[in-house]
C-alpha cells in the first residue's frame, strides 16, 4: 500500500465517522510552534533563515512562539507576512513591581501580535489559576495582541470522565473576565496526557473534544466563524493530515515536532494538503 491509498483510507474512515466538514471547501488552518524552553540564538538564527524558503499556501496561517529573549530575532529577520510570533506568557498586570513578569505591551514593543497563555505547564508548574489565565488574557487583549488559551484535562481526569468539566471551568473563567471577547482569542485544546509522550487521543475523541468546547462558545454566544480551537499535544508528520480532517479542528499548537525548521515546514505542507 502506497502512501496516497494510505491517505485514502484515511479519509474514508474520516468520513464514515462522520467526522468531515464540507467535503470539498478547502479549511483553513493555524499551525503554531510552541518552542516552550528549548532552542538557542544560534538555533534561532538558522531556523527562521530556513524558513524564509517555506511556502505557505493561502488556506495556511503559521505562527512561532519562541522563549522571550528571541523574539528580537524575530522582530529583525522576520519578513514574512505569513508568519506571525509571540510569547509564552505574558503577565496579568499592566506595569509595575513585578519582577521576572513581561506585560503585554512589551511585547507589542517587540513586534508580538499573539501570546500563549494558560499552558498546562504554566498551570502546574507555576500556579496559573483559571483565573490568572483569564487576566493574563484579558491584559493581552488591551494591548490587540491576541490570546492563544490553552485548556486540557489531566488523565485522571479524563479516565473520571470528568473532562467536560474540568474543560468548561477553564473556558468560563475567560468568559466571566471578557465576556464575547474570547471569540477575539484562539483556543487551544492541549490534553495533558497527550503533551510530549506521543500519545494521542482517537480522532473520536479529538471530535468529541473539539465540537464540546464548539458547543460551550456558541452558547457564550460566539458566532461561528470566531471560533478557532486548535489541537496539540503529540502532534507530528504522521499524524497531523487525519487530525486537520476533523470537523472543529482549526489547527495545532505543535511542541517537539516543531523545533527543526524541516519538520516544522513538512508539517507546514501536509496541512495545506487536506
Ligand atoms: P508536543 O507537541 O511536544 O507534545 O507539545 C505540545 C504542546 O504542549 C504545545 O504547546
């Protein structure tokens, strides 16, 4: 079996599940690299000088979240309309003494039209409360830099099937602080157990998932076109052309996979081919 019967059965069984949307209207897709703590300036450097020979297609938007001190390197070299940068986090606050923080206009300074915030790292290692995630969203949108959020469940709590749950608190904590803004932010579905181990959830479940949060934002009121969730979590080559045929799959936030520019750029590719 060759790799475009492989492709084939693939989207048949996306299709028998009932899990395509409108057959034939080419979607568009968000793939964003979240570098988290890795890379160097060196790295750096040679990655986005490798990516100014990437084609991106019309349907496909890319965007880099490099650690804070190389977001210079972006803002010098970047050229490229298509591909858009931010941070990791930003803080809560305005300005002020708080020591080690980044607030969101220093990072409009530096040429930063997006931010993560709320990644589960940041939730368990550093104590970002629904909450604080919602006001680190909400400080990003004073400054237009648009919010990337990132929810997810644990294993355990999806094995309680608590999931719904646990996914709902973390969406209503954004909307009790900025109300039918979060339609101005992206969602990210990231579930905890599916982060950097290379396990990945059945594309049932992605569905699921995905048309729950659909479902909690249109009730905030959201029309549908300012929905965007994206997927991540264990995110490759070989996987990311089944997950993009999902309906309410707008895209990924891409971790390990997206650290070499040429993997970075294969994946890239494939989205454009769906
Ligand atoms: P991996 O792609 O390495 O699993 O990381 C996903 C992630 O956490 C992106 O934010």
């Amino acid at each position: 079996m060759d790799k475009r019967d492989i492709e084939m059965l693939v989207r048949r069984r996306v299709q028998e599940l009932g899990l395509d949307m409108n057959p034939g209207v080419k979607k568009e897709y968000i793939i964003a690299a979240n570098w988290k703590m890795n890379m160097s300036e060196k790295e750096t450097k040679r990655f986005l000088e490798e990516m100014k020979a990437v084609h991106i297609a019309d349907n496909i938007k890319v965007m880099i979240f490099p650690p804070y001190p190389y977001l210079h390197l972006f803002k010098e070299n970047l050229r490229y309309e298509k591909i858009a940068y931010g941070a990791q986090d930003v803080a809560k606050e305005e300005k002020g003494a708080y020591t080690g923080e980044v607030s969101a206009s220093m990072l409009g300074d530096m040429g930063c039209s997006l931010t993560i915030v709320g990644h589960s790292e940041r939730r368990t290692y550093y104590g970002d409360t629904p909450q604080i995630v919602a006001q680190k969203a909400k400080a990003a949108l004073t400054y237009q830099i648009t919010p990337v959020v990132c929810i997810g469940e644990t294993l355990d709590e999806r094995q309680q099937q608590r999931y719904k749950e646990v996914l709902k608190e973390q969406l209503d904590a954004v909307y009790n602080e900025i109300g039918t803004k979060v339609g101005d932010c992206i969602i990210a579905y990231e579930p905890v157990w599916a982060i950097g181990t290379g396990v990945i959830p059945t594309l049932e479940q992605i569905y699921e998932t995905h048309k729950y949060i659909f479902d909690v934002l249109k009730a905030y009121g959201l029309a549908h076109e300012n929905i965007k969730i994206l997927y991540g979590g264990s995110v490759n080559a070989k996987n990311v052309k089944e997950i993009a045929s999902v309906e309410h799959v707008n895209g990924f936030l891409i971790g390990g996979a997206s650290l070499k520019a040429e993997s970075f750029k294969n994946i890239i590719g494939l989205a454009s081919e769906v």
